[in-house]
C-alpha cells in the first residue's frame, strides 16, 4: 500500500486515501480471505492435500485477470510510476488482442502467449512485486498439480491419451472441482470480496465498473475517468475510457 500523505498543516491526522469508502470493503474482504484460505489449507494439507503454489511459482501469471474498479483503484494507489506505464502498455497491448481477437478462446490463448507476463512480476525472482496490492485473482488460484499444468501449452500439447489421463487425476484429487486441476474451496472463499466490492461501488456511485486487470488499474489513475465514475456518469466514463483508447467492452464492464 502506498505511504499516507503527510497530515495537513494544523492537522494530527492523515488524509484518507482516495476512494476509501470503495477500498477499505475489498481491503477488509482480503485480510479475512488470507485467515480463512489459511485455515482451509491446514485442513486439506493435514488429510493429506497438497497445495502447489509457493513463492517464486508464476506460470499463472500470463492468464487475463478481471478484476472490479474497487481492486484496480487499491493496485493504483501502491504502484510506483515506472510500474504504471509497464501496466499501461501492458493494457494496450490487451487492447489490441480485445480488438482482434475471434472469440473467447483465442482472446484467452493470444492473453497468454503473445500479451505475457503481468508487468508487476518480477522475473528474476518470479515473486509479485506489488502482492499486498494484487487483486482478488491472484489470490484465490491455487493448485492442487504442479506448475507445469498451470503453464501455457501443456494442455494444448497432450494427446488424447494425456489428456484423459490428466481427468482421471483430477477427477480423483480432492478439492478439485473434478474438471480442472485448481483447488476449488480456495476460490469460492473468495466470493465475498467480489460482493463488497460490488455492494461497495454501487452504494458509492450507483454504479459498478468491471474488467481487464490492466485495464481498470490504468483508468483508475486517470482523474477525468474517475470523476465521472464518482458522479455515477456511465456514459461519461465510458467515452473517456474510449478517448483514452481503453474502452473496448471486452475489457471495460459498466453495469
Ligand atoms: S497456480 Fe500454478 S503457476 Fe500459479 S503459483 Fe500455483 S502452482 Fe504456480
Ligand atoms: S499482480 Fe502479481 S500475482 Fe497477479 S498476475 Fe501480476 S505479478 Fe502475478
């Protein structure tokens, strides 16, 4: 989180953060979000469980994240500048794949190959440098296989065979959701962060913003944008976004 303002002459406290009334709900939604999935996990790993993901694992890094403006904006206040313009090229680039892309499955498989990694990933260390400001995603995605299933191409690279086999093995993994190889109890625990996030936004703008992870962190450092968010201007907001060349519906969401 970013270091407070220092307080205003003739003031002992600091000044709020911007946002805050949005914010502090998804804050406290993660505080409770960490207990809980860690309690979770000490159940699971001690009927014989094991969870994958550890420090320095970041094959899941290169996969679309949506995320609401209530997260972006918490991304955006801890991020240092040089991380913004890495996040806004980042979202130009998904920009062009929402503008080209045929369909879902491609816009997935060109995010990963061709846009990459999230720019606040550290490469040498493969650790997240903003993780006390990482979005809700990021959070919750935990796997019960290891990294190389989580990677890009190993599932389009198996046979028919591989891939029947890898169903069976999850279909007989615990916490699975017999589908997919992440845990799935880890990421329904999350569910409450995404409705006081929503409750939030709605009870503070009358209105809800979702979308691109990239995206919403780059608008919700744009004054113009947030001003018309705040005053519940949907088509306001929207306009700017497409001035900003950030608006393709794909990856901005007004409800
Ligand atoms: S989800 Fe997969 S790639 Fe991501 S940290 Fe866990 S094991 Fe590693
Ligand atoms: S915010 Fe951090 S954890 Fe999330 S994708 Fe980016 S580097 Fe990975």
């Amino acid at each position: 989180m970013p270091t407070p303002p220092p307080p205003a002459p003739g003031t002992s406290r600091p000044a709020a953060p911007a946002h805050q009334a949005v914010t502090g709900p998804v804050v406290r939604g993660y505080e409770r979000y960490a207990a809980q999935a860690a309690q979770w996990t000490r159940g699971y790993e001690a009927r014989g469980g094991h969870v994958y993901c550890g420090a320095g694992c970041f094959a899941c890094c290169d996969m679309p994240i949506r995320v609401s403006l209530a997260e972006a904006l918490i991304t955006a206040q801890a991020i240092t500048p040089e991380q913004a313009r890495r996040v806004e090229d980042h979202a130009r680039a998904v920009q062009a794949n929402a503008r080209t892309a045929p369909d879902e499955d491609a816009y997935v498989a060109r995010h990963r190959e061709d846009v990459s990694f999230c720019p606040l990933l550290d490469r040498e260390t493969g650790s997240c440098s903003q993780y006390a400001a990482r979005p809700t995603r990021c959070r919750d995605t935990f796997s019960a296989f290891s990294a190389h299933y989580c990677a890009v191409g190993t599932w389009e690279s198996m046979g028919r065979r591989e891939r029947a086999e890898y169903r069976r093995e999850v279909a007989r993994t615990p916490g699975t959701d017999g589908e997919v190889h992440f845990i799935a109890p880890l990421e329904h625990l999350s569910e409450p962060i995404w409705a006081a996030a929503s409750r939030a936004m709605r009870s503070q703008w009358g209105l809800e913003v979702w979308g691109d992870f990239w995206t919403l962190t780059t608008l919700a450092a744009d004054p113009a944008f947030m001003a018309r968010v705040v005053a519940g201007d949907r088509r306001g907001a929207a306009g700017r976004a497409r001035q900003l060349g950030l608006g393709h519906p794909v990856t901005l969401e007004m409800e």
